[in-house]
C-alpha cells in the first residue's frame, strides 16, 4: 500500500478518474463528495493524505482546509483547485493546506506530488549530520524535532524538511529550483510560491518562539535566487 488517501471531490467524473487512477498506484483511496462528509471520514479513518476540491456543495473547501489541519496535524493536505482562482490557492495554503494542484490535474503531476508528500523522513535526512544546530536552534532530524533555546517549534512536514535542508548547509544560498527539487521532488514542476509560503510559516514560528537576546538564525532571501539561512544580529536584517 502506498498511502491511504481521502479524496473530497463532488464531480463525479473527476472524481471516479482521480480514484480509479489512485487505486492502480496502490494507494488505498476514500471518496467523499462533501465538506461534512471528508471531515467526518478524516475523523474515524486514519489517512496521510486528503485531496481536497476547494469548490464543495455544502461547506468552503478553505473552512474544510482549515478544519482538517486542526483535527489532522499529522496529514498532508492538497487542495485542487481551479486555474482562475489564484487567490484561493493563497487562502488555502494559509488555512493550512501544503500544496495545492490546478484542475484539470495531469494525472503524471499528481503521482509525482504524491510520491514527494509521502515520502518519510525524505531528502533533509540523507545529508549531513541527523542534528543541526545553527545558534540556538536545534533541528534533529532523527528525533523529526526542533526546537529554539530548549522551546520546541511544532512545524509541519515540509516546514521541517525545508528547514532541516537550510540547517544542512548554513549561511550558504540555495536556489529556489534545487529547494524545490531536495524538498519536494526532482521532477517538480509549476509553481514555487509553495516554497514561498513554507517559508512565511517558518520564519512566523521561529519568530514567535524565540525568546529575547537568543541567537536563531533567520532565512534570508537572496534576491533573484533564492534562500539562505543566516545567524545575524537581528537588527542586521
Ligand atoms: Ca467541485
């Protein structure tokens, strides 16, 4: 079994091509067809990933996002949405969604997003040593832990990974491509304001957790390329 996954998808056509393509990668698959329905289903069935049409007949696909992410920490959420709705896409991931696909989804894509999101412990754990320190934050990859002067920082999945490839390699630049490749997929394509937001969310809770006159390094964007994570003083930035 490759995953199980919980689809919420109201078209019946999307929705049967979507399962039946899921089912013969061996991805144990639920369809639910509304808002109420996948949040009941995410309630008494275990899942590691939702699929989530934002466009639902009873409830806000963004409210549904929302919801998921506070009873389903652990879960990956990927929303589908449509090629207009551009800031739909920026209110999902900011309800909490990880990654988000356009409709029509390119079944290739989605099996390859699939594999990026599911994929354990991925890149951040193959290199380097399994704990990072830079200044007083700590990221321990084989605990999947971090944390600021003692304060644990509660990140999720791709916010560690992201987190744990800048640790790998302080104060040096990383291309936006090769963020995207390490921490995602090598066979990434379309867009990287994904990489954007996980990096909003990082600096948000390293920010929060950081207890006055303690070192935490901070991820700074290198214009034009991408981004580095950097132990500064904080008024250098
Ligand atoms: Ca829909």
């Amino acid at each position: 079994m490759a995953g199980r996954v919980l689809l919420v998808e109201d078209d019946t056509s999307i929705g049967e091509a979507l399962v039946s393509s899921l089912r013969s990668h061996a991805y144990d698959v639920a369809w639910e067809r509304t808002g109420a329905a996948g949040l009941a289903r995410a309630a008494a069935t275990p899942v590691d990933l939702v699929l989530l049409d934002l466009g639902l007949p009873d409830l806000d696909g963004v409210e549904v996002c929302r919801q998921l992410r506070a009873t389903q920490p652990g879960c990956v959420l990927v929303m589908l949405t449509a090629r207009s709705a551009e800031m739909d896409v920026v209110v999902g991931l900011e309800a909490g969604a990880d990654d988000y696909l356009v409709k029509p989804v390119r079944l290739a894509e989605l099996h390859a997003r699939l594999r990026a999101h599911l994929r354990r412990g991925g890149s951040s754990g193959t290199t380097g040593p399994a704990v990072r320190a830079v200044g007083d934050l700590v990221v321990d990859v084989a605990r999947h832990r971090v944390t600021v002067a003692g304060g644990e920082v509660h990140l999720r999945p791709k916010e560690f990974d992201l987190l744990a490839r800048l640790a790998a390699q302080p104060e040096v630049a990383h291309s936006r491509e090769q963020l995207m490749a390490d921490v995602w997929d090598e066979n990434w394509f379309g867009s990287t304001k994904t990489l954007d937001v996980h990096v909003a969310a990082l600096r948000r809770k390293l920010q929060e957790v950081a207890p006055p006159g303690r070192r935490v390094p901070q991820i700074v964007t290198v214009r034009g390329h991408g981004y580095r994570l950097e132990l500064a003083a904080p008024d250098d930035r």
